[in-house]
C-alpha cells in the first residue's frame, strides 16, 4: 500500500513538473503581450525606470493626448542618448494603429529586456515610443477618438485634405453601409460576391487602391484620413526633431499586424516614387526581402507614418521601415475578402449600431483576432522572429 502510495506521488510530481514545464516555456513566449492598454502603459513605464538605473542619461517622458471621454490617454517614450559619439538614432514606434499595440507592445518590450543590453549605444542612441494611438489601443479600434486612420493622418501640407477620393466613392456604401450591424451566412457570402464583383468590374489593383490609398471626406467610412491633423502628428514632429538634431543618420522601425501571410514578418519600404536611401536600405536588410512599399502591384497611401518620417528629417540620411507581422493571410485573394469584410464590419457596427449583442460580439472577436491573434504559437512566432531580425538590422545599420 506504501508502496503504491510512494509510487503514485512520484508520478504525480513527474507530472506537476511536465505541466509547470509546458507552462512556464509557453509563458515565456507570450509574458510580454499585454492585458490592455494600461498593463501595456505600466509595464513600459516600468521598464523605463528600471533602465534609468543602468543608463543616467535616460529621458522618460509622455504626452498627453487629448480626448473627449478620456483624461488619461498618454503616448510615452524612452530616450538613450549616444554615450559617445551622436552618428547614429534607432527609433521605433507602436500604436499608429490602436488595436494594433498588443503585439508591437510586446516586442517593444522583449527588445528593451533582451535585445538592448546587447546593442553597442556608443555612437547610436535610441527613441522608443509606446501606443501612439492610446485611444485606439484601450478601445480597441484601429483608428483614433474621431474615426481617424491615423497612418493616413501624418500629412504637413493642406493638399490632401481636400483630396475627395473620387474612387472611394463609388465603393462608399458597400464599403460602409448606413445600417446596423447584422452578420450572417448570408451577409458573409454577399460581401465575398460583392468584393470579386467590384474587383473584376474596376480591375483589382484600382479598387484596392481606391480603398487603401485613405480617403478625406466620409468622416464615417474606413480609411479616414481626417479633415486636419489629429493631435500627435505635431507632438511626434517635434519629439523627432528635438530628438535626431544631433545625428546624422536615422533608422525608424514602425511595427504593425495584420497585413500578409499568418505569422511572417514583412518589411514595407517608401518605394522608388519617395526620396529615399535605396543602398543603405539593402545593407540594413541585406537577406531580406523588402516588400511592395509604394510601388509596382501594392498600394500608395497618403499621409502614412514613415513618409512624414522622412520628410521632416529630409536633411539626415534615413531608413524608415514598416514592420508588419501577417495574421490573415492577406496576401491570398481569400485573405484579402476576409481582412476588408472585418475592416468593414467592424466600422459599421461602432457608426452605427447592433442587431443584436451577439453581431456586437462576433464582430469585436473577429476584430481582434485579426490584429492580436491569441493563439499562443503565432505569439511566439512573432517574438522568436524579432529577436532575430533586430539584432541583424540594427548590426547592419551600426556597420555600414
Ligand atoms: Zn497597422
């Protein structure tokens, strides 16, 4: 009987230590991604205090940005100054989209607890910038408070403001219908017919390029640029400013989900129609493939991050990079269908309204899942491939 005891306690403990295993290996992977916003918020304030200790000449600070509903929506960043020489900036940027900083959080912080102890900062120094759409992160919405796609926002002059997107038009109700929300078989099958319709009709390119290029009028539809600049636009231009004066080359990292295929990185460069610093940015990825940027069959955009990036550091040699983690396979016709009608659906159900909490329910899931999959493998996917690329880009922006 002793012995059966002894011998089932054994086994037991052999199988309390296999589960304890499984489970811290799978924690590691996903301890960085966050709970919501504030978690994300805290948690990097955190680690800024932490590194202050390691680094004295660390600046941590935040701007406040404004909204109606919320009186405690920050964007925050962390700033090392080179230790010697100030040749080179790294900056890298979360949250142009909202929903979107789950995962760009959690690798911000994987990069500041694994990566940057590792990083030579003698002649670069580093700008990390947390949530630059806090509203967009705590209510989990793509875009900011007024509806604002704020990687269409990002623009320093008038013109494109008044930019009506003809195009956009023509799409505009089917893209954004005037009624409450209801989603069905049916009303799945009839986006998929309407979406090849329109694409066979106008030709694929046109219609997505009508649609994604952000348009400046429909203060209800998706991709809304805005009517003028949403608040952080001229917060970051200062920030960056202040910030690179003093070096002369810059490489600006800025993480994104949801675009491409199901747990790859992709890299979007400006393209060849933008200033832009073509060899240096085939040294930095060297063995990397760049795709689409704003050329050949992809898409241009108005407004868009790195572009303002660039332009307002025009006098410094700069690479600037979206990177983007795949969810939906977007890049598959399929995917593509699937990726707007979530879009779509999930515009429609916050303008205006619900036919029923289950419609509210599924529509916010499929939302997230697109931009924040739970599935703990594309998490560690995710984070085992930044912490290989980081280190290769940043070794390859250090050497040339
Ligand atoms: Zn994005």
């Amino acid at each position: 009987m002793l012995w059966a005891i002894l011998m089932f306690n054994h086994f037991s403990l052999i199988i309390f230590l296999l589960i304890s295993i499984t489970f811290s290996i799978s924690s590691v992977a996903t301890t960085f991604y966050p709970i919501d916003y504030e978690d994300s918020r805290k948690e990097f304030r955190k680690v800024a205090k932490r590194l202050s200790m390691t680094h004295p000449d660390l600046i941590y600070n935040f701007f406040k940005v404004p909204s109606r509903i919320d009186s405690d929506l920050t964007t925050d960043y962390i700033y090392i100054p080179a230790k010697k020489m100030t040749e080179k900036l790294l900056i890298i940027t979360s949250g142009v989209h909202g929903v979107e900083t789950f995962t760009s959080s959690a690798i911000q912080q994987m990069f500041l607890n694994e990566i940057l102890p590792t990083v030579d900062l003698n002649k670069m120094g580093l700008l990390m910038i947390h949530s630059l759409n806090p509203y967009g992160f705590k209510y989990k919405r793509r875009v900011t408070e007024n509806n604002v796609d704020l990687n269409r926002n990002f623009i320093l002059e008038r013109g494109p403001f008044k930019d009506p997107n003809d195009k956009y038009q023509t799409f505009r109700d089917f893209l954004n219908p005037p009624e409450k929300l209801s989603i069905g078989f049916f009303s799945k099958i009839s986006h998929i017919v309407k979406t090849l319709f329109y694409s066979i009709r106008y030709g694929r390119p046109a219609f997505r390029q009508a649609i994604l290029q952000g348009q400046y009028s429909y203060e209800k539809g998706i991709y809304f640029g805005g009517k003028v600049n949403e608040p952080q636009v001229s917060l970051l231009k200062h920030l960056l400013l202040t910030t690179a004066g003093p070096y002369k080359e810059v490489f600006a990292i800025d993480l994104h989900t949801g675009y491409g295929k199901r747990g790859t990185c992709h890299f979007f460069g400006l393209g060849k129609n933008v200033k832009s610093n073509t060899d240096i940015i085939e040294k930095v990825f060297k063995g990397y493939k760049i795709d689409g940027g704003q050329e050949g069959n992809f898409y241009t955009t108005t407004g868009d991050f790195p572009r303002f990036v660039e332009q307002i550091l025009k006098n410094k040699k700069t690479v600037v990079m979206t990177f983007e983690y795949g969810t939906l396979d977007s890049q598959t016709t399929l995917g593509a269908i699937e990726s707007l009608r979530r879009s779509s659906v999930e515009n429609q159900g916050v303008q205006f309204g619900y036919d029923s909490k289950d419609d509210q329910n599924k529509s916010i899931k499929d939302f997230l899942d697109m931009f924040n999959p739970p599935d703990p493998k594309w998490r560690e996917k995710v984070l085992t491939d930044s912490r290989k690329i980081f280190p290769n880009v940043i070794k390859n922006f250090l050497a040339y």
